[in-house]
C-alpha cells in the first residue's frame, strides 16, 4: 500500500505534464506508472510494459505499491509531456511501432538514462550518456526503425558499428532464425560426460 506522503506526492504530479492521461493510449486517470520513464499509464498498458521486463520498464501501482524515494524523485523529473517531447524528438522512436519496439529503442534508452541521472540530481547531456551508442536489441520483424537494421547486423562477422560480433553469437542467431532457443550449435548431448559434469557443479 502506498504511504500517504506517496500519496500526496504523487496527487501533487497527477494534474502536471498530461500526467492525468495514459502516456500509452490517452485513457483519462491513470493508475498506474512506469518509474523507468516517469510515465503514468492505465491498467491495461502497464499489463503491456510489464510484458517488457523490468530491464525496460519497471512498473509501479500509484495507489497499491510501496515507492521508494529515488521512484518518486524518478516521477517528479519525468512526466508524460516531458517523455513525450524527448521521444519524438529521436529519429528511432514511432508512436506507432509496437511497445517492444519503441523500448528497445535508443530514444528509449537515453530518456531512461536521462531520468536516472536527473532524478540523483544531477545534470543529464546527450554526448556523455551512456546510452548513446545504444543499439536496438529488438529482433522483430517489422519494416521500420529500430527493428529492421538490427537483425542484420548479427548476422554477419561485424557489427553497423564496426565491433566485431562473435562469430558463434552470429552462427547461434542465424541457426534459430534469432528464435532464442539460446543454443549456439544445436541442443546440448544431456548424456555426456561434460554435461553430467557441468549440472553436477551447478547443483552443488
């Protein structure tokens, strides 16, 4: 259960920056909020955002949760006009790609970033972030932005940005068609001697 000094907080920042709105779909009182973006977003979205990991997006009740002070710092730099302007500001964010995609975005990791940073108190630059030369991790299959060039750029023996990637990371991705069975060279032998081996160190 929120605490009522949460409460008050985030009572004072619900009517500022379109907070009143789900960042996500407009949906009027939201009651729910992203703390990695600052954002408010209603019940069925941050069902979505959940979806997303807590890596990407770390989901918060505004009324069920316990909050933590940095949380609530994270909600007073952010708000759903200031994520707004920043995002589309970005040449790889689209309102209209799917949630996965516009969170692995690199306009996705420079706000989180931002917001981070800000929240501590501290001031926030672009050329020094972190999150600059991020590379979208998105492996869809859709035409546009983030999604599109990356794929490639696993499949062979280097990266867009000219790190050469692993040639058994890029065999492993092509094999499973970047499927994710997380086997580089085929499913392991579960008779062998060094998988017996390997569990046996595992479990012990």
């Amino acid at each position: 259960m929120a605490s009522p000094r949460t409460r008050r907080v985030l009572a004072e920042l619900r009517p500022k920056d379109d907070n009143n709105k789900c960042f996500e779909c407009g949906t009027h009182n939201p009651q729910w909020a992203s703390v990695t973006y600052g954002i408010w977003i209603c019940l069925e979205c941050s069902g979505k955002h959940r979806g997303l990991g807590v890596h990407l997006s770390f989901v918060r009740s505004v009324t069920m949760d316990k909050w933590k002070d940095t949380e609530l710092n994270k909600m007073k730099v952010g708000g759903n006009r200031n994520a707004k302007q920043f995002m589309t500001s970005q040449t790889d964010w689209s309102d209209t790609a799917n949630m996965t995609a516009k969170y692995n975005s690199k306009a996705a990791a420079l706000y989180k970033d931002k917001i981070v940073t800000e929240a501590s108190g501290d001031m926030w630059s672009e050329e020094t972030s972190s999150a600059k030369n991020h590379k979208s991790s998105y492996m869809g299959s859709s035409g546009g932005g983030a999604g599109a060039g990356s794929r490639s750029s696993y499949s062979g023996s280097s990266a867009s940005n000219g790190v050469k990637s692993s040639q058994s990371y890029s065999s492993g991705m092509s094999d499973n068609g970047g499927g994710g069975g997380g086997y580089q060279s085929g499913a392991p032998d579960f008779k062998s001697a060094e998988f017996k081996s390997q569990k046996e160190d595992f479990f012990s």
